[in-house]
C-alpha cells in the first residue's frame, strides 16, 4: 500500500500537466501579475511551440502549465513578457465547445 501511494505522488505533478489542445481548448482568465489582457482566447491568441501570438505578432512566453489536481484546483498557465520578463497568471474558466 505504501508502495502504490509513493508511486501516486511521484506520478501527480508529471500528470498534472497541460498539452496544447487542453489549453487551446478553453479561455483564460486573468489572475494576477503581467496583463495582456483580461482574457485569452484561442480564438484571438495563436500558441506556436510556447510563444502567444496575437496577429502574428509575439505578446509573450507560456512559461509554465498546471493542471487541476483530481478537480480541487484550477488549470492555471504563467506568461512571461518578451521585453521585462515580468510574469502573470491566468485562470481557465471555460472551455470551447
């Protein structure tokens, strides 16, 4: 049993998280830190390798990716601006359909 919980905690942070269709796939709020605005929307923003594209122009690095932890937590990604290295954070709140 101590074996199995061991290998669960091991195995949590790697599966928590986000490929790029599950972040394509929603919206995200804004949370707090650098501001490119209230909300990202794949259906404005382009996602090219871990670069967000808004009109082909670079806003920002995708610098981090968590997932929701057995459904207690938010998904939540971390932008890093291109010039200042300030980063933000950015709650999903729903997804497309």
């Amino acid at each position: 049993m101590i074996k199995k919980l061991i290998y669960i905690l091991i195995l949590l942070p790697i599966t928590s998280c986000l490929n790029d269709k599950q972040i394509k796939s929603g919206w995200w709020k804004y949370g707090n830190g650098y501001h490119i605005g209230d909300v990202i929307s794949f259906e404005r923003y382009d996602l090219r390798n871990d670069t967000l594209f808004l009109e082909n122009t670079p806003k920002a690095i995708l610098s981090k990716r968590e997932g929701s932890y057995f459904g207690f937590t938010d998904r939540k990604i971390t932008i890093k601006d291109l010039k200042s290295n300030k980063t933000g954070i950015y709650y999903q709140k729903g997804k497309s359909e």
